[in-house]
C-alpha cells in the first residue's frame, strides 16, 4: 500500500509536490482554482475549518481506504521552521514504529488550557480576532478536549503547526461517527476557535500521550535553542 501526502491549499504555490508522486497526493484547494501539473489531484472545498476541517474532512472521506501512513502538511512548509520537516519524507522515519510522527512536539500544561488558547493575545491574530474572524465558543479548550477524551490528563503532548503523519491504524482508533461529528464542529466557520483547538490536540488523539517523553525533550531542545545550545535527538 502507498503513502500519502495530504495538502492544505489556500494561495500556495503547490509545485514543491511534484516531486514526490511516488505518494498518492491529495491537494484540497480552498482559495481560487489554480493551474498545476497535478490538477488531477484537487478536490475544492468551501474555505472552512482551517486546516483542521481538511484533515478531518479527509479522513472521513476515506476512513475505509485510507493509506499506510498519511502525511497532512499545508500548502507551504518552507516557512514553519521546526514546526514541520521541509522534506516529506522524513515524516516516514519513525511513522512505522510510533504510528505518528511531527516534526517537534511540545507540552500542554495548566497555563496552556486557557478558554481561547491565548490567540486573544496573541499579535499574529489580533487584529482578526478583534474583527471577529475567529469565532467565539461557549465551551473552551479544556472542556471541548474533555468532550472528544474524558480522560485527558492536565499535562499532555502536542505538535506544531497542524502538520503531522499518522498510520492508518492509529486514525481507525475511533469511529467514523468520532470524525463526523469533529467536522460538523469545523465546517460551520471559516476560522473556528476549534480549529485552533484541534491543532495542539492531533498529537493526543492519536497518541494517547505515548510521546510525552519525547514531548518533554523537545520543549527543553527549544530552551536551549534559544541560547544557541544545539542537542541531538537519542531515541
């Protein structure tokens, strides 16, 4: 079975993928038509839900065919930094073993579950939040996590940026009814708060916190980052 690589699209250029057409590709295009050697591969859909409508979009679209792994990436990955692999492939490497991959992983704790996830604070949306782009929810990011995972505890790992791989396996933990009901959530905004929310919860849904340790690394690989200290990964 193949593997494949699930774009995002609002403006990007897209021709980056089209070097790796030994994956199925699908690109799901919310911006204008646009022209690509891969045209075959666009499916277009209404602008919603932000990147997290698409994924799930896709998954529900395909729960009873999906690939081997699955590697969902935006439209453009050249400018997340460490938030994602500029090579998709590399995704691959540890998919197998841990049934999902990303390409740096963090940490949620007590400070990180506040009702909106700070984005009301946050520069890079103020002004879209202040004109009401992103939408308001009555149920904040704990009790919309506690919703989907009962369970969930206070300290739980997340991933970046919305781009991540994840097994076949792993996305069939849940129902499709699971997936249909996260995407009626999605695709009634075209910038919900809960796609903000299901961002940093694609690493728990699929994990169940199995990767907190690596999780725990990561966050203190980004503090000495900072200082210009450079630490290898020893998994």
């Amino acid at each position: 079975m193949k593997n494949s690589i699930i774009v995002s699209r609002y403006d990007e250029d897209i021709c980056w993928l089209e070097e790796y057409q030994d994956f199925n590709i699908y690109i799901y295009n919310k911006g204008e038509n646009i022209k690509t050697k891969l045209s075959e591969k666009v499916v277009n859909l209404p602008n919603v839900g932000r990147e997290s409508h698409t994924w799930i979009y896709h998954i529900v679209k395909n729960y009873n065919n999906l690939d081997s792994v699955n590697i969902f990436l935006q439209g453009r990955v050249d400018d997340l930094g460490v938030m994602a692999f500029s090579n998709p492939k590399d995704y691959l490497l540890k998919t197998k073993h841990f049934g999902f991959n990303a390409s740096r992983y963090g940490i949620l704790g007590p400070i990180h579950w506040k009702k909106y996830v700070g984005i009301e604070k946050d520069k890079r949306y103020k002004v879209q939040w202040e004109n009401g782009e992103i939408s308001r929810s009555e149920r904040g990011f704990r009790d919309f996590a506690k919703t989907l995972f009962p369970k969930i505890p206070i300290f739980v790992a997340t991933s970046y940026g919305g781009c991540f791989a994840v097994t076949n396996q792993k996305i069939k933990q849940y129902d499709l009814n699971f997936y249909k009901n996260i995407l009626s959530i999605l695709d009634k905004h075209s910038n919900p708060i809960e796609g903000h929310f299901m961002e940093r919860l694609w690493c728990y849904l699929f994990t169940e916190n199995s990767l907190l340790r690596y999780a725990i690394f990561d966050v203190i690989k980004t503090k000495l980052e900072k200082f210009g200290l450079k630490i290898f990964k020893n998994n």
